[in-house]
C-alpha cells in the first residue's frame, strides 16, 4: 500500500501540473472520449477526481467501471506522471456530497459535465532531462521519453492500490 508520503508526493505533482488526457482504454463499444481534464484533487485513497464533459447517450448505457490512463503533462516541467487505474463514472448525489464537504466546496459546473473518479492501480513518474539545449531539444526529448523507456528515462513506480 501506499505511503502518506508517496500519495503526498503525487498529490503535489498533479496538482503542479493540473491537468492531463484522460484515456479510457475500455473494449467496450460505447465508452467515454478521450479528453483533456483538469485534476480537482487526489484524495488519501488515492482517488483522481475530475470533471468531464457528459456525453450525449444515457449514462446508465456505459459500463459501471472501467479501466483508464491518465496522462499528466506540462510544458516547461521536467516531469510527466502517467497514471493507470479503474475509472467509475459518479453520479450517487450521497457520494457527491461526501467529496464535496461543503456545498460551497463544489465548482460551478454545468448540466453538461459528470464527476469521475480514478483510483490508481499504478503511477509512474518520470523526469526528463533538462540542458542548456535549444526548446525544441528539450521538447523533442520530452515527447520521445513517452513512447520509450531507455536507461536514462526509468520511472519511479509506485503502486497506491496495492
């Protein structure tokens, strides 16, 4: 199981970096869009909650839960987190209510957008180098270390549902 302090330590780099691509990787024919979204909190269960745009068919027609990557990137940080986890769409008013302590905790958000939760299964956290190299260097190296794990790009792993 996690640590205090590893679910701190990821808390306080989602939170730098604030948002990420939300991929639900899901077999199923209907399942939600791959979207950019923007992190609410990471709770001390190690719980990602977000809000995503609803989409146009019944809620009720997609599967209860589902598994999900998330993506969390920021230009000009020498980090990225890649977040693996099962995803659960929320829509119970009670458990709502218990994320939101207080009624003017909750962001004013539209009809059209739903609660998700994720609660991570694995976070892997990786630094890209930084030089004294041109933007596009640095950039081009930070996208590269996405599609591959060379020796000088090994993640810190950590497991926050075991």
């Amino acid at each position: 199981m996690a640590t205090n302090h590893q679910i701190n330590f990821l808390r306080n780099k989602i939170t730098e970096i604030g948002s990420a691509i939300f991929f639900n990787e899901s077999d199923s024919v209907l399942k939600l869009p791959t979207s950019i979204v923007t992190s609410l909190t990471l709770d001390d269960y190690g719980y990602v909650w977000f809000f995503i745009q609803k989409p146009r068919q019944d809620l009720r027609q997609f599967d209860n839960d589902f598994p999900v990557r998330l993506d969390f990137f920021k230009k000009g940080k020498d980090y990225f987190l890649q977040v693996i986890g099962k995803g659960w769409v929320v829509t119970d008013p009670e458990e709502m209510n218990t994320f939101f302590k207080q009624p003017e905790d909750a962001p004013q958000v539209s009809n059209d957008m739903v609660l998700v939760k994720v609660k991570m299964t694995k976070a892997e956290y990786y630094e890209t180098r930084t030089g004294q190299g041109s933007w596009w260097r640095s950039a081009f190296s930070a996208f590269t270390t996405w599609f591959r794990n060379s020796n000088n790009y090994r993640p810190d792993i950590y497991y926050p549902a075991s």
